[in-house]
C-alpha cells in the first residue's frame, strides 16, 4: 500500500525569508559571477563580471578589448585609401556604412566633401540604408533569439541574406566589401541592381509586418522587455549615448537630420523617438527605422540621376586626377595622368595639414573619425569614435539592480558590435 | 548661437587662458593654455553654453617636440546643434590632467582609453584602468615610439616576447617626414633574428 506524505510547500517569498532567518551568516554576501567572453547572448566577446546578491545585480563591470586589432595605429602606417579595407571590420554588420563614413571623414579633410557628383551620393545613400536594415536585422534577430524567439531570428536572415547579394552584386564581396573610394565608389551600379533593389524593397515590408506580428503585441515579448533597464533622457545624453540608443531615450537626434550630409536633404524620413527608454521602446525605434531606411531606398531609387542603368552617363566620382586613380588608358597614353597614378600609389593623395572630426549615423550610432593630418597621404592621428564603445559605457549604470536573467535582454537591446568597440 | 560665438564666449570669461585656433572646413577649435584649468572651462560650456553632449576625447602625441601630448576634447550642444573642439596641451614631465567625468559620465571610457593607449593619466577618474589591452601589460601602443609590429617584452606570461614578423605582409608606409623613397609602401624586411627562436627574450 502507497504512503501519502504531505509537503509543505511555502511560497518563494516566505522560503526567502525563512532562509534567511535559518542562515543568518550568509546574509550580505555576494556572488561573482563571469559572463563571456564567449557568451552566445554577447555578440562577441564581451566580458562582463557580474556581483549578485542572490538574482539582483549589485555591480557589473564590463570588460572589453578581446578583439582590440590596433586599428587605429594601422591607419596611421599606411595612406588614406589603404585604410578602407579595415573600415569593413569595424562594424562588420553594416561594412557598406562604414566604408562610406570613412571616406566622407577623408573627402572633409580633403575639402571635396562638397563637390561629389549627385549620383555618388545617391549610391552612398542606398548602401548606407541598406546597411542600416542589415544590421537592426541582426540586432533585431539575435535580441529575439536570446529571448528564446528563434523564428525571428531565421526569418530576419532570409531578409539579410537578400542584403548580402546586393551587395555582392555592387562589390564583389559580401562582408568585406570596400566599395566605396575617396572621391567616389569603385564602380557604378551593376545593370539591373535598382531592379533587384526595389524587389527587396518589396518583400521587405510584409516581412517587416511579420517580425510585428510575431513580437510588438507578443504578452511574452513585452512583458520581457517592457520597463525593462530604463534610460532616461539625461542619462543617455550624460553617457553620449547615440542612435537608437539614445532616440529610444526620447532625444531626437539624428545626424541625417542635423548635420546632413550627401544628398539627405532632399530626401524624405522621419525620426522615430522612443517615450519611456526601455528596452521596449529601443526595440520599437529600430523597427521604425527599418521602414523608414526602406522609404529612402525608394526615393533613391525613384530620383538617382541617370536611372537605374545611368544611360546619360552621370559620372559616380569627383576625378580631378589626384583623389582617384586616373582612367587605365590614359595612364597608358598620358604623361600627366601617369604621373598622377604613380603619386597616388607610391605615397597617396596630398591631403592639406589640418584636423577634421566627421560624425556619420552609422546603424549602430555616431561613427566618428578624427583626422590629425600633417600632410601628405598617411594620417598622423586617426582616431574612430565607436558608438558601441560609448553605448556600453552604461552598462555598470544600467545593470544595477537589473535580475541576472534580463541581463541578455539588456545586451540585446543595446544592439552592439565589439568589431567596432574593441577596434 | 554659432560655434565660433561660442569660442568668443569661452574667451570672454576664460581671458588668455582661450585662443582661438584658425577655423579649417567650418569646424571651431579653441586651445587651453592651462590643462589644470580643463575642468572649469568644461563645467562653464556645459552650464552657461549649454554642451550637454561630449562626443569624443581623443589625444595626439607629438613625440620629439615639448609638450608631447595634446588631449582633444569633442563637445556638442544637442539644443543648438553646434560643436567646439577644445585642445590643451600636456607635457610628457607632467603627462596629467584633471579628469572631466564630473562634468559628463561619457568622459570615463574616454578617458580610459587614452591612459591605456597614450599613458596620459587623469587626476580624479574614478577607476583609471586599462580598458582595452589587459592590467600589466607594460607598454601604451599608440605613442609614435612604440614600433608597428610591438615591442619585444620580458614577461612571457603577459605581453607578447617578441615583435610580430612583418615580412610577407601587406606594404608597410613609414609615416611622416622623409623623402618619397623612404616614406613609400614596400615591403619592409626586419632585421635578421639572433638568439634562440624559443620565444623567450635573453637576459642582457
């Protein structure tokens, strides 16, 4: 015959207050705990060590550089153009948005920033744009995917992999792409590149429509990440926080807006703002963005001089001989322009002495160079300003008294990229 | 308000102390002639002048000429929407100076990173660390005599104990001064090795 037993099972609060009236010297102490480097939810290899009194974070010190390349002494031993080739690993989620801040930083010091041809800056526009939604994508699918959301995630790589071959088709390369050159892009548009452009502006949006369905009214999704690790609007200017980071705050400040640059002033966009500056709202903020990089590719589409095949030959890059590579024949056949490759090759373009700081809205937030330049064709000083860098300077702030299991909600939330941070 | 109005400005309560440096591509800077004075000159453009946004620090190292060090200060007003550069030059003797995380929390990792890079140090940070290399690595890599390829260390345990090959790698451009022949990109071939190759560095 089966014994029954009763057990008695209190409820969690009384179990804690029993405990501690049975362990009174355990009480105040803390635990340590490491998390990453190689942790799935830090995108990399952030390390944080985490001090916890039972499942409340009392410090978090975050510990960055395990991908720290020196990127910055790189540039200053090699010309200007050599340099671009590394902008694609600084934010390797948008490398097309780097490369284009690089080279507006460069064209500012150069003082050409003003005469790149109409069709140049609609092109850099698009592969900016497309860039953007390339990389919310990922944040947006490895924030839903770390919150247990896995359909998310492969539903948001479909749409990046069509990201992926436009830029393969436009550079040749996926990732690395280094498309664009000071004074220019390396090529125009392939044929048929707009056409497939548009396409995906197409298929984008219903997709975009489904990651909604799937996330903003989700009761599990919300109740995660709602009230959640809240920024308040001074903080996040006080930390230099930027991008969505800091529009989730409530700071409308965008550097498209503020500073244009290129051609978006003639272009048409919204800012999206968040209200309380939770994780929530950061979420909602790219999601909006993402619409709005998709209403730019429209009009660029619909307004880039020369069409989608560039029938009246609309030049894609300010060529005075001595920013860019002269045309292979006439090096073949012209004096001047033979003298001009070899300069350009041997010790890069003649950049004036002087120093220039150019913020770019990168995906992730303000991507900065700050050029020191003594003359001639090596910076004497470049430094980048990385908006992961200074986004994760609120992690000791923002993790105080945050429970250890929204720890990856929080990371996922700040959308960050150590490529970048670490330099 | 423009930037350069708020140059005048800061030049207007800070006397000699302010000189405005030459404008280049629409951008204003002004230098401190004091670093001591860094602090109160930020903590007034952050009040009065209303730069509520420290974009970046950065630093430069002029080696071979005194001071050697210059930290450059990015400031932006989002209000107005103007930015102001502020330089201040440090002496390597000294190579210290207040520390600007009083006046916004942005200045800490800032800060940071050019202790770790340059060895510049700050007065008053609250947790002057290394941030990017790791604690006990005994070089500050982004200071013009620290070669490209490393330096050769003897704590095997902690730093790298022998400078990286460069030979085989991509062209390497000798920046600065120089004729054309010795500043060019080519390939560069180091030294020939002496010593045992067991990664260990001998004792002299």
């Amino acid at each position: 015959m089966a014994t029954v037993q009763d057990i008695e099972f209190k409820d969690p609060l009384a179990r804690t207050a029993q405990a501690a009236e049975d362990l009174p010297d355990i009480q105040d102490e803390r635990m340590v705990l490491n998390m990453g480097p190689s942790h799935p939810a830090t995108h990399g290899v952030l390390r944080i060590v985490l001090e916890l009194d039972g499942e409340i974070i009392t410090k978090a010190d975050p510990d960055i550089g395990y991908l720290h390349r020196g990127d910055e002494k790189i540039a200053e031993n090699m010309t200007y153009t050599q340099f671009i080739p590394y902008t694609d690993r600084l934010d390797y989620l948008a490398p097309l948005a780097n490369n284009v801040a690089y080279v507006l930083a460069v064209e500012k010091l150069l003082g050409i920033h003003d005469k790149l041809p109409p069709r140049c800056q609609y092109i850099r526009v698009m592969c900016a744009e497309l860039a953007r939604i390339s990389a919310h994508l990922l944040g947006l699918g490895a924030f839903a995917m770390d919150m247990g959301a896995v359909t998310v995630f492969l539903l948001a790589f479909t749409e990046r992999e069509k990201i992926y071959n436009l830029a393969e088709a436009v550079s040749g390369a996926r990732l690395t792409t280094s498309y664009t050159r000071v004074g220019g892009v390396m090529r125009d548009l392939p044929p048929g590149w707009v056409d497939q452009c548009q396409k995906f502006c197409d298929e984008f949006i219903p997709a975009l429509n489904q990651f909604e369905t799937l996330l903003t009214r989700n009761r599990i999704w919300v109740d995660r990440v709602r009230n959640l690790a809240v920024i308040s609007k001074q903080d996040a200017i006080d930390y230099g926080l930027s991008g969505p980071n800091l529009r989730g705050s409530g700071v409308e400040w965008d550097l498209r807006k503020k500073q244009p640059y290129l051609c978006y002033k003639d272009l048409e966009f919204d800012i999206p703002v968040g209200s309380v500056g939770d994780c929530y709202d950061r979420y909602l903020v790219r999601m909006e963005e993402m619409r709005q990089s998709v209403r730019i590719l429209e009009q660029c589409i619909k307004k880039i001089p020369g069409g989608a095949d560039n029938k009246s030959k609309e030049p894609v890059d300010y060529n005075s001989g001595k920013v860019l590579l002269p045309p292979k024949e006439k090096v073949m056949t012209s004096m001047e322009e033979l003298i001009h490759q070899f300069m350009l090759v041997t010790e890069g373009m003649n950049c004036p002495p002087g120093e220039i700081y150019f913020g770019h809205e990168n995906p992730k937030g303000e991507l900065g160079f700050y050029i020191y330049s003594k003359g001639g064709g090596v910076p004497y000083r470049l430094k980048i300003r990385a908006p992961s860098f200074v986004n994760l300077s609120i992690i000791p702030k923002i993790f105080q008294g945050a429970m250890i299991s929204d720890t990856v909600a929080i990371l996922g939330s700040l959308d960050f990229v150590m490529g970048e941070c670490d330099r | 308000m423009t930037s350069s109005e708020a140059a005048n400005k800061l030049k207007a309560k800070f006397g000699d102390l302010i000189s405005e440096l030459p404008e280049f591509r629409g951008e204003s800077s002004v230098a401190l002639a004091d670093a001591e004075k860094i602090v109160e000159v930020c903590r007034y453009a952050k009040s009065d002048l209303d730069f509520n946004y420290l974009v970046d620090i950065s630093s430069l190292d002029h080696y071979g000429d005194d001071p050697r060090w210059t930290v450059v200060y990015h400031l932006r007003g989002l209000g107005h929407g103007c930015e102001l550069r502020i330089k201040t030059n440090v002496s390597e003797e000294i190579s210290k100076l207040p520390s600007v995380t009083s006046v916004w929390a942005a200045a800490n990792w800032h800060e940071r990173e050019i202790y770790d890079m340059m060895g510049i140090h700050f007065r008053d940070h609250p947790d002057l660390r290394r941030i990017l290399m790791w604690e006990g690595y005994p070089y500050f890599p982004l200071r013009k005599d620290f070669p490209l390829a490393g330096k050769e260390s003897d704590m095997p345990g902690i730093a790298f104990s022998k400078p990286s090959p460069m030979e085989g790698g991509p062209f390497v451009t000798v920046a600065g001064g120089g004729s054309a022949t010795a500043r060019e990109p080519r390939i560069r071939i180091p030294e020939p090795e002496t010593g045992e190759s067991t990664g260990l560095i001998e004792k002299k």
